[in-house]
C-alpha cells in the first residue's frame, strides 16, 4: 500500500508543473495537482494524530488558517483563488507526511522509476525554456524550480549507485541552472553540499560531483545569452551589483514594512493587487505580517520555531544517513521562508510535513519512527 504514496508527491511537483506548461504550449492544462493536494488532505486527516511535540504547530496552524478565511472572506483585493489556500496547505502537509511514510517502508526506487523521474525534470526544463523563447509574461518559473529542485533531493536520496549519483546531480543543477531561478539553483547547491559534508558521505565522490559541475557550467555559460533564465544566474555571478532583481526586491520589501508599520494588527490583504502587480509582496517571512497582521506575525515565529527546532533534532540524530532528506527539505524550507518566499509558499509547508511526520517516533503517532536503511550510503 505504502508504494502508492508516491503518487500524491509526483503530482503535485513534477506533473503539475508539465500540466502548467502544457497549458501555456497546448492551451489545456490538466488539474493533476488539484489531485494531488486533494490527496494529500484525505491523506492528512486519515492519518492525523497530535504529536506532543508538534502541539504548538498544529494549534497555530488552524488559527492561522481561520483568520486567513476570515480575512479573505472581508478583502476587497481578494481572488477565486484565495479561497483554496487552506486546502492547499493541509494537502501539501499531507503529501509530505505520504511521502515520509513511502520512504520509511519501501527501501529503494526501481530504476525505471529513477529514470522516470529524472526524464521528466528534463522534459520539465525543455518546456519552461520554450516558454521563456516566447516572451510569456506571466510564467511562474519559481513554482516550477521548487518542483524540480525538491524531486531532485529525493531522487539523490534513492540513488545506489555512486556514478549515477554524480551524473544526475550534475542533470538536476543543470536544469535549476536552465529555470533560472537564483533561489532555487544556488539553495539546492549549497544545502546538498553542506548536508552530504555534515553527515559523512564520501567527500572525493562528493567533490567529483561538484568539479563535474563546475566543468559543464564553465562549457555551457557561453551559451547563457540564448536563454534569458541562465544568463540570469550568470550575471548574478559576474556582476552582483547590477542585477535589477535586488533593487526590485528592495523596493518590494520597503513598501511591505510600511504597510506593517501602518496597518501593524491586521494586516492588509492583497495590497499589491492594487496596484496590478501581484508578485508585488515581500520576498520573506514578514509577508505573514503585512498581509495578516498580529496572527500572521505570530504564525511566522511558530514557522520558524519548529524549522529551527526539527533541524536541531536532525543534525543530533545519530542515524545520520537516514537524515539526508530530511535536512535537505528542511534548510531549503528556511532558506526561502527567510529570504525568499513570501505567505504563499506551499513547498514550505510540504517540507514540515514530511520533516515532522519523518521524525514522530511515538506509538500511535502519524507515522513509527523506523532506522531507514537508505540505499543511498555513499560512506568511505
């Protein structure tokens, strides 16, 4: 049975994001992500149970998502949309927690799947850049990274084999590098390095995997100026100062502050709507402040809480191989909580649900805490 838990976490990341992109290709686009996440709810309350430890997280949770209804039902800048986040949320936990189960009790991905799998992040980057050679305004290529970027974590998690292991990691980043997206391409470099470092893999077969990288970048950077995306992330690289992004961002997160300055207790919903711009928002944790107010600060502090709490309980873990995946999900979540993304960031709350339910080890818990014999054991 627990095989089939994968289904949820496949659709909601890699085929939602080819169904959105053959939306804008094909004109139709297949709701397999509304699927995915409606799982991921029957999910979540099927196997729902309060952990001690979590009490606090579950309780501001649904307070949270109380007065996120509330406010949207009174906001005049409120969307269709709006009305599924609460939905969304509890099936991104759930499809996390599915997932965790999935990990604990089934050892190893078939390679069909592996290659599966990897084919699709590939045919995924093929799409958004022929998506981008076509000027699309309104491409959400962050949502598409996310997909691509936390496929890739478990996927190197399954991976026997240590050659197959360099190569598709050096796939994965490849195609991070072709999205474009600075967050996610740097994130997911930097989180699978001080993770597989920290917790004893191989470091010459991890620095093999890294100087392969750094060769395929160095042949392919030339060709960065035919896709907007790459030369994106190269520009970054080779002149930080001038990348408009950050004085955009700046601007973005100084409007934001002053809206929490006047609009402290309650927040106000949707303000960059307005004005049309509805990636107008703060790019980090305070986003919770300046939409909701007080309950959206305090929600962010409980966010933050138990990111910083479950990344303790990891790192001092002592079956550390098993605890790869979940520090991967982990940091990427805080990163982006801290830095990058804003209230709307389901990934975040995808990666608590499967770092939560991973480490509940109570009798009659969301899930029994078992010592996972990962394949993935790539040790001197």
């Amino acid at each position: 049975m627990y095989k089939y838990y994968l289904i949820p976490f496949f659709c909601v990341f890699i085929l939602d994001s080819i169904s959105y992109l053959t939306g804008f290709h094909f004109g139709l686009s297949i709701p397999i992500g509304f699927f995915g996440y409606v799982t991921g709810v029957v999910l979540f309350f099927k196997n729902f149970k309060i952990e001690s430890g979590f009490i606090l997280f579950y309780f501001w949770l649904f307070v949270f998502l109380i007065w996120y209804n509330f406010v949207v039902f009174f906001s005049v800048t409120s969307e269709l949309s709006d009305l599924f986040y609460s939905v969304k949320v509890l099936g991104y936990i759930g499809v996390g927690g599915a997932l965790s189960l999935y990990v604990k009790k089934v050892k190893k991905n078939s390679h069909v799947f592996n290659s599966l799998l990897l084919a699709a992040m590939v045919f995924t980057t093929y799409l958004s850049t022929e998506v981008f050679s076509v000027g699309v305004e309104d491409f959400n290529y962050l949502r598409v990274a996310d997909a691509v970027a936390l496929s890739g974590y478990f996927l190197l998690s399954r991976i026997e084999s240590k050659l197959f292991n360099h190569v598709f990691f050096v796939a994965i980043s490849i195609a991070l590098f072709i999205l474009g997206s600075r967050f996610s391409f740097f994130t997911f470099l930097s989180v699978y390095m001080l993770v597989v470092f920290t917790v004893g893999y191989n470091f010459r077969g991890r620095a093999i995997s890294i100087l392969l990288l750094a060769i395929v970048v160095v042949n392919i950077a030339p060709l960065a100026e035919h896709w907007e995306s790459g030369g994106r992330i190269i520009n970054l690289l080779l002149s930080p100062t001038d990348d408009s992004s950050f004085s955009a961002r700046k601007t973005l997160n100084d409007v934001g502050e002053n809206v929490i300055a006047t609009h402290f207790f309650t927040g106000d919903f949707g303000y960059y709507r307005v004005e049309g711009n509805a990636g107008g928002y703060i790019h980090n944790f305070q986003s919770y402040t300046a939409d909701f107010g007080v309950v959206g600060l305090l929600f962010s502090f409980v966010i933050f809480f138990y990111l910083v709490k479950l990344l303790y309980n990891y790192v001092i873990e002592k079956d550390t191989v098993s605890s790869f995946l979940p520090l991967c999900f982990i940091l990427y979540a805080l990163i982006g909580f801290l830095f990058a993304k804003s209230w709307n960031y389901y990934a975040l709350f995808f990666c608590l649900g499967f770092a939560i339910n991973f480490y509940s080890n109570k009798p009659g818990a969301y899930v029994t805490k078992l010592r996972s014999n990962f394949v993935y054991r790539i040790r001197n």
